[in-house]
C-alpha cells in the first residue's frame, strides 16, 4: 500500500526521495510541535513507506523536524485520549493484542533489510520509541546535543518496538539491563563510547555528516552492499567455520561476473 503525501503528513512523516542524495530517501517525523510523539499511524506510515520503498533507494535516513528527534509515544494515547491520524491503543484484553502489536512492529522491521543502508539523525530527545526508531537503524549519527533515554519501564511497560535485541546486541547485556531500569539519560559522548553511535557531530554539523556518511556507502555496487550487510548481518550467530563458509558462498556470485569481464564496475 502506498500513501500519498497528504495520507502521509497526517501521519505526521515526510518522505523525501533523492534526499539528501540521489539513491537515498529521507523520512522525516514531522510533529515537530509534539517533540515528533509517535502514533500507531506513524507506525502504519512508516511500515508503508518500508513497503512501497523504490527500487533505486539504497540508504534511508530518518530524522526528526524541530527540537526533538523523537519524545517517544504520544502519551496522551496512554491516557485513552484521541489523536489526530491514529487509532487509539486497542485494550489489551483485546484478541489479538500481540497482532496489533507485531502491525506496530512492521514500522521498524524494514530498516535492517538487506537492500538498504538506514541510518538515524538524531539530535535532541530520542525518548522511548524514539531511542527504539534511532536503535532500528542499522547506523546512528548523533548530534552533540542528542540525549537517549529508554523510558517504557518507568512507564510500568516494556520496550515493545524491536529495540531490546539491538541494545543488547550493541552494549551487551548488563549495561542494557542498567539502561532499561534506570531510565537515565544517555548523553551523545556517552552513547559514542557505548558504540550506540558511529559518530558524534556538532549539531550544525550534522546534515553535512550524513551526506556524507550516504555519499560513501553509495559509491559501493548494490549487490555488493547487499551481500556484505547479510554477511556481516549473520556474523553474532555463526561459528568461524560457518562464516568462512558464508564468505566463500557470499563471494562466488560478486566475482564472477569480475572475472569475465576484466574492468567491469563493482555490482
Ligand atoms: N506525547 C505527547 N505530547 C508530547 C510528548 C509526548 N511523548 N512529548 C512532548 N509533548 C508535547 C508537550 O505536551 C508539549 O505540548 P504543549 O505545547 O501543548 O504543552 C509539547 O510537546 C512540547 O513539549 P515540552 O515538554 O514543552 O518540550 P521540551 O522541549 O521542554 O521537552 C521532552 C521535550 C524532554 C521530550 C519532554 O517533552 C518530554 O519529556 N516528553 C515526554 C517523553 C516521554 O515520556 N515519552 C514516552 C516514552 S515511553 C514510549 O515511547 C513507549
């Protein structure tokens, strides 16, 4: 399902093809007045947006207008209010609760798959699914002023939105644990040396930083990107013997083509 841009605004995002690059596409989380509060429609937004992706997009960048990367679920959906272009929270004694959850999901699951690069701009508060969104990327730039914060367990919940696997994977567990039952926030310096980010850019900086961050990993043959992010996507769960096996059969199909044709561009 593809949403036009004005089903897409009401859902507060923006897409923008060729931005900042020709081969990348920008998603911006556009309720800069709501700090970017996010909504189920958000997540249906997004999840469209993962689904309709064009073919010619290689990196995703998803950032967050105004002040704020992101202040987490809009709260006044916890408190059963309305929200413009959202369904409200479903009751969990709701059949099919975990459905409704696994649809909310889908927003996040599309930015690791293998096509693309995704990168989070965060600057500012990234609280909550905000922290879960920048952690669904498979890259994050921070701003010198971006603070984390994984808020759900002060809220009595847990984080829901495909965020726990990445911050374990990422920090390891025991920091994770402190992270999730603390609800303190994490500063930009801090969150370079825990490795939640890859860099750490004044904040006037930062568009410059992720342009170019995009140029580099455009300049890498599609096939070539593809293969080396499943190969390396695999890399946690195999054993030596099994990655080298994984390496070998990733290799074949690059080289070939290669092989024939001497000079032939990186595919
Ligand atoms: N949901 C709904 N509205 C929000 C949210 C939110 N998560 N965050 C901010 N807003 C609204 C405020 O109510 C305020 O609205 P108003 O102008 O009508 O009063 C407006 O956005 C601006 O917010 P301020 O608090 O004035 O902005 P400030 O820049 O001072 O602070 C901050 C930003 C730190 C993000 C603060 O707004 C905040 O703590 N928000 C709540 C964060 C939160 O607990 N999120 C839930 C996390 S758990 C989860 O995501 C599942």
């Amino acid at each position: 399902m593809t949403l036009s841009p004005g089903e897409l605004a009401r859902t507060g995002l923006r897409f923008d093809l060729d931005q900042p690059l020709p081969g990348a596409a920008t998603v911006t989380l556009s309720r800069p007045e709501r700090r970017n509060a996010q909504t189920p429609g958000m997540w249906r937004g997004l999840a469209a947006i993962g689904r309709s992706l064009p073919e010619q997009v290689r990196v995703v960048v998803i950032r967050g207008e105004g002040s704020s990367f992101s202040a987490g679920i809009d709260l006044r959906l916890l408190g059963g209010e309305a929200v413009p272009g959202s369904e409200p929270l479903p009751s969990p004694a709701d059949p099919g609760f975990e459905d409704w959850i696994a649809s909310c999901q889908e927003g996040f699951g599309w930015l690791r798959q293998p096509e693309i690069v995704s990168i989070a701009a965060v600057h500012g508060h990234a609280i909550g699914a905000g922290f879960q969104l920048a952690l669904g990327c498979d890259l994050r730039v921070l701003a010198d002023t971006a603070q984390l914060c994984m808020r759900e367990p002060t809220l009595g919940l847990v984080p829901d939105l495909m965020g726990t696997k990445p911050l374990v994977d990422i920090v390891g567990l025991p920091r994770a644990l402190e992270i999730c039952l603390t609800g303190r926030i994490l500063a930009a310096a801090e969150a370079r040396e825990l490795r939640l980010a890859e860099l750490v850019v004044p904040a006037d900086e930062m568009n410059g930083a992720v342009s170019d961050l995009a140029a580099a990993i455009l300049t890498i043959g599609p096939a070539t990107a593809r293969a080396t992010k499943e190969l390396l996507a695999r890399a946690p769960r195999s054993t030596l013997a099994e990655q080298a096996a994984a390496e070998r059969a990733a290799q074949a199909p690059l080289i070939r083509p290669r092989v024939l044709t001497p000079g032939a561009p990186t595919l």
